[in-house]
C-alpha cells in the first residue's frame, strides 16, 4: 500500500470516529454526571460505537455507504448531539461514583492478569497479521458480509452466501458491520484482526468498572481472563472476525452500567423511590440498554441472556416506575439492534426468521431445503445420555476449559451462588439469577449439540461451547463483588491470588510441574512473542499508564507529550504493518491452525489473489466455507453463490441445467467455481440430483483454467445456451 493511500484512509477513518466520540464525551457528561475515571471512559466507548452504528445504518441503508457520506453524517450526528448537549448541559451537583481505593498491589497483579491474557490474544493476532483470516465462520460469512456492505455501498440487502437451512444471511450484523468501517477507509481488512483483542480488553475495562464501586475490579478482571484465556475463545476469536468477543463487551458493559448506576443512587442521600429512574438513573438505564442492544444485534445466542437482562430490570424497577423504565430500555435496545430484525420483518415478514410458528400459528419464514452445515441438536436433549456425556460431552469441555476444567466450573458455580445467596444488593442477587437461567437457555440453544452423533456432534458441542460464556462472564464477574469475598484486605488478596493461579494454569502453553496442562499450545508461536508483547502493552499497559498520569494534575504535560509519541509511533508502525499484511495475506501456504481443506485451497487461493474486479459465481458446499479467500487481494472481486432466490428471503440450489445455465446468465459471472458438497454432513437426497459440473462443462462458453483436489474453475466467456442441456 502506498503512504498516500494509508494516510488518506486514517484520515477517513478519524474524521469518523473523532467527531463521534466527541459527541460521545458531550453525550456522557449529561448521561451520568458524578461519573469520572474507567467509568466514563466505557460509557464513551459504548456511545461512540453506538453512535457509530447508526451512522453507518442510515446512510447504507439508502446505498450511500462511501466514505464521503459517512464522513459527513458522522460530523452531522456529532455537531448536533454536542449542540443539544450544551443546551441541556450536566448536573454539577451529581453525586461522585464510589470507588473505594485499591492497593497498587492488588492494582498491579490485575494488571498483570490482563497483560497474561492480552498476550495470549496477541500472539493469535499477530500470526493472522501476517497469514490472514482461515477460520471456517470467518470466510464463510462475517467476512464476505462486512466486504459486501463496502462493495454495493448499501446495507440491508441479504447476501446469500450458500443455499443451508441455517439462512446466514439473517444473522445480526453489528460485528460485520463495524469491520466494513475498516474496509470502507483503508480500502483493505487489516483492522479485521485486531478487533476481537480490543473487544477483549474492553470486555476487561467493563469487568474493572463492575468491581470498582465495591473495591473488587482486581478479582473481576482476573475472573474474566481466565474465561478469556481458555480454548473455547482462543482458538475461535483472536485474529479472526467471529463475533462472540464484541457481544460479550456488550452484555458485560450493560451489567457495569447497571451496577455503577446503583451504587451512585445508593451513595445519593435521597430515599428510594423518592424520584424517577431511582434504582438505576435514566442515564446508566439508557448506557446498558444501548449495551445490550449491541449485543443482540451482534449474535442471536445473546437474545436469551438479553431477555433475562430485560426481565430483571423492569423487575428491579420500582413501583410505578416499570412502564416508563421499560420504554426507555426497549428504546434503547432497540436503536443498537432493531435495523437487522426490522429488516427480516420486511424481507420475510417475521423479525426471527428462525421461528417457523407461534403456538398454533404459523410464522412466515424461508423455507430451505433440509441442508445442514450439522444436524441441529441441542444439549438439553443428551443431559440422560451418559455415554455421550462421558464420551462426548467431558472431553469436549476438558478441551474447551483445560485440564484445570473443574476448578473453572467450580469457580463459576460457587460465584452463582453466593451473588444469588449473599449478594450485597438487590441488582447482584437479581443479576446471580440471570446467569444462572441464562446458563439453562444455554442448554437448549439451538445448534450447541449439533451433529446428534459420532464425530459431528463432538465436533459440534467444541465449536460451540462458547455459547455459554455469556452465563459463565456473568457469573465470573458477580461472585467477587460478594461480602464474603470482600469483607476484608485478606480475603480480597486470597480471592485474587487463587484466581490468578487458575489463570496462570488457564493460559500457559506448558505447565510441566503439574503435567503439561495446557489449553493452546499451537496459539503461542516464539517468533511472534516480542510483537505480542508490544502489542499487548500498548493495549493495557499504555492507556493505563496514560490514565494514571493525566489523573495527576502537575503530570499532565507529560501525559500529554508520551500520547502524541505514542501516536506518530502508532502510525508509523501500523503503516509497515499494513504494508507488510497486505503482502504476505493469504499469500503463503500456512500450517496454522490445521483445517482439512487447508491443502486443498491454497492453489485457489493463489489462483484468486491477485484477481480485482471478477464477477465469480460458487456452487457447492467446500468452497461455501472459504469463500473470502475468492474476494482477491484487493476485496475488489465479488462472489455469488449460484442459487435461486425466492420469496420470504429463500435461496435454494438450482436443480435443473436449464435453471442453472440461466442464473450463470443472470449473475454475468466472469468465474465459476464448482465444489464438492462431502465435506459436512448433508442430507444426501436433497443434494443427489445436483450435478453442476455435467451441467456446464464442455459448453463453448467456459473453459477450465484451474483443477485442484476437487474443485473446478472455469472461465464464463458469454452467455450459456440453456436449450443444448441434456434432456432430464
């Protein structure tokens, strides 16, 4: 990448996002005066992604999503929210937020859990900054989603990736959406791998800010990492662009509002109940519904957590105070989430696709045949079958959670308990309810047991044993902040140290004194450990540091000066690493993190990458999974599924060469790629007739330029005679 074209696009990219968190800052000083220090700082970042959400929606939404239009209702939004800001202006006299001072050991040993944990993220970013974005979730539709906003410069439309029951294309968008900022200004995905480590770190900012009123952020953020630290989100989210991390930051910086906006009321010397919005305050009511609202517009395993969120605080409510109460969280909520389930009202006519009926009535919905990436299960539906427990079910979370596994659910557990039993407040117990209800939504989540047998259904409960973070986060985070827990220094200090023992135990590649326990020895590459180190520090280290000094008046100047250091150095190094990723992406066969059609595709990913301005038409399931890599190196190639469209947002294989041959036509695809579909387990007579290889090859029209390990290229050079197909 030239420096010309990088420094435009940061340019583009911080005349987005400054003007919006500007507003942001304006915005809280209203929502929640009293409030200063991480607290603040995390209502900011929830404002300002917020905002940066609906700027994004309304100009897409009319096909304007370039950065010009961005850029200017990014400056639109910001001038007016400041100026109605002003107008309003904040409340002087607002009661502080407590913060009951901690030590700087207890402060410094929480600082060292993040850095563990950073580290170990870090080191999975740094590999993807170098090889690229390979996880299945990732190149089959977060991706391709977020690409396609950039490429049509409209969001709204679905993007059909493939022709599953699962209709992808439904999904909340949030993540994706975000990530298509990056596309947008840098005109490549380089951001796209480091967004879930900054997720994480703001998930542990959001912990810090739930402790602090009790003087337990410490043990909170170490509780988190060690959450952060295992298999079940290692694996899946540093470096690539699933979207558990940033719904995750969502629900727990909803649940900080909640708690500081309590104990602000709570250290007020007004009687409850004596004034609206008393149990919380408008502003946090307003801060966690928005929070919640990005959480469910992200990922559909957080609309269970969410509605228990929800319950709890119109529960919370005070007498006479539910209606109102309710109508600013649905408001709220539904300003971060409702584009995405008001868009499948319209294209479908039901905002849960998902949902075939209603009781008794019947919902509309797309009909898809029954092709399924595994067979739908649910881990409700073995909880009696031991043999899958024993064989399927313990392994599977030994995996997931390390060998120190029990010790984690035991931690889990007994934080449950005791913020249900011996929580401080009302809230905490309220909320020590939710997690472990939202543990049980767990259970009967579609898709957590997916594969219902052998090696599909082990495989299906690993993958997505991160499902059930949201009740374990919840948990994790509540526990601590119980008297038990806090009543004295010694037992905040043994609290801490044991849960950094199981940290450290969590998140080390080899741990020989006790039997090598380890839950990701190939996530921790030597050569990348100084980068991972810097980055790391500058994630946790750097801001806090820079918050300690600005925090001291007569440092100020000095706070001031290391920021600008930081952000010509910042620049400077982004800008190698930019130039270097755009280089060396998907450009090298890898043997990181092992995928079975990592082989396969590496001479069609060297094929496609230095393709721009393809039209490239996919049929099958193989290259349904990794279709990102087909987008070339400059995202500028567009890849179509060849399916039929029909009404209710349906997508179904086209069955018929004559069907086929004019949807090619209709696409005017200048590239076919035609696949296999044995690599999951599909329902085998839905797809047996499907034959898109005898349907197409030997035509004048297209020729074959590439043939690897199953899968076929062919160049599309004019129009496909649908009359010459063989009689069927």
């Amino acid at each position: 990448m030239s420096f010309t074209r990088f420094l435009l696009g940061v340019v583009e990219l911080a005349a987005i996002l400054l003007p919006l968190y500007a507003a942001a800052i304006s915005l809280r000083q209203v929502l929640v005066p009293g409030w200063n220090g991480a607290a603040s700082r995390l209502a900011e970042i929830v404002l300002a992604i917020s905002g940066l959400i609906l700027v994004a929606q309304l100009v897409g939404v009319v096909g304007l999503y370039r950065p010009g239009f961005v850029i200017a209702g990014a400056l639109i939004a910001s001038a007016a929210t400041i100026l109605l800001c002003r107008r309003y202006g904040a409340d002087r006299d607002a009661t502080p937020l407590p913060a009951p001072p901690v030590s700087h050991l207890a402060f410094g040993l929480a600082i060292a859990g993040a850095m563990v944990v950073t580290y170990q993220w870090a080191n999975s970013t740094q590999i993807a900054l170098d090889i690229g974005m390979y996880l299945p979730n990732t190149t089959w539709h977060n991706a391709p989603f977020a690409a396609r906003f950039v490429q049509e410069a409209q969001i709204g439309l679905p993007h059909y990736t493939d022709i599953f029951r699962l209709t992808v294309w439904f999904y909340p968008q949030n993540s994706e959406l975000l990530h298509s900022v990056g596309i947008l200004t840098l005109s490549n995905d380089v951001l796209s791998p480091l967004l879930n480590i900054g997720w994480m770190v703001l998930a542990l900012l959001a912990g810090w800010v739930i402790g602090r009123p009790y003087g337990v952020g410490p043990a909170v953020v170490v509780a988190l990492a060690i959450m952060f630290g295992t298999e079940m989100l290692v694996y899946y989210e540093p470096g690539d662009a699933k979207n558990d991390m940033i719904a995750l930051f969502g629900m727990l910086a909803a649940v900080a509002f909640l708690i500081n906006g309590e104990a602000q009321r709570r250290a007020s010397d007004e009687t409850e109940g004596s004034r609206p919005w008393d149990r919380f305050g408008l502003g946090p009511l307003i801060l966690a519904a928005l929070a919640s609202g990005i959480a469910i517009g992200t990922r559909l395993n957080f609309l269970v957590p969410v509605l228990l969120l929800t319950l709890a605080v119109i529960y919370l409510s005070f007498p006479g105070q539910r209606l109102r109460t309710t109508g600013v969280w649905i408001a709220g909520l539904t300003l971060t989430s409702g584009f995405w389930f008001l868009r499948n009202l319209v294209i479908v006519g039901n905002p849960l696709p998902w949902a075939k009926s209603l009781g008794p009535i019947t919902l509309p919905h797309p009909d898809q045949m029954p092709i399924d990436v595994r067979e739908p299960g649910t881990v409700a539906e073995f909880l009696t079958n031991f043999k899958v427990i024993d064989k399927i079910f313990v392994p599977g979370i030994r995996d997931n959670l390390g060998d120190l596994w029990l010790l984690v659910i035991a931690a889990v557990v007994i934080f449950a308990v005791v913020a249900i039993v011996k929580g401080q407040t009302r809230t905490i117990r309220t909320l020590g309810v939710v997690s472990v209800l939202a543990f049980i939504g767990y259970l009967v989540t579609p898709l957590t047991a997916a594969g219902r047998s052998g090696g599909a259904l082990s495989t299906g409960f690993e993958a997505n044993m991160r499902y059930v973070a949201p009740a374990m986060a919840l948990a994790l985070v509540l526990g601590p902040l119980s008297p038990i827990f806090r009543s004295s220094q010694r037992r905040r200090r043994i609290l801490l140290v044991v849960l950094l023992v199981i940290l450290l135990f969590t998140v080390w590649p080899s741990a020989p004194l006790i039997g090598g326990i380890a839950t990701s020895p190939e996530a921790m590459r030597a050569d990348y450990a100084l980068l991972a180190l810097v980055l790391a520090a500058a994630l946790v280290i750097l801001p806090v540091g820079l918050a300690e000094l600005w925090n001291r008046q007569h440092l100020r100047p000095l706070a001031i000066s290391l920021s600008v250091l930081a952000g010509i150095g910042l620049f400077a190094f982004s800008y190698a690493r930019t130039d270097n990723y755009e280089k060396v992406r998907y450009a090298e066969p890898t043997t990181w993190r092992t995928d079975p059609l990592r082989e396969d595709f590496q001479p069609l990913i060297q094929w496609f990458r230095p393709l721009t301005d393809q039209r490239i038409g996919i049929v099958g399931s193989a290259i349904s999974f990794k279709q990102y890599f087909l987008y070339g190196k400059e995202l500028s190639n567009r890849v179509y599924y060849v399916g039929q469209p029909a009404a209710c947002g349906v997508y179904r294989p086209v069955q018929t060469c004559v069907g086929f041959r004019r949807r090619v036509n209709e696409l005017d695809l200048d590239l076919l790629v035609i696949s296999r579909y044995t690599t999951v387990p599909l329902k085998r007579p839905a797809v047996a007739r499907l034959d898109e290889k005898a349907w197409i090859l030997g035509t004048p029209q297209t020729q074959v330029v590439l043939q690897s390990n199953g899968f076929n290229v062919l160049e599309v050079n004019g129009r496909l005679d649908p009359n010459t197909c063989p009689v069927e």
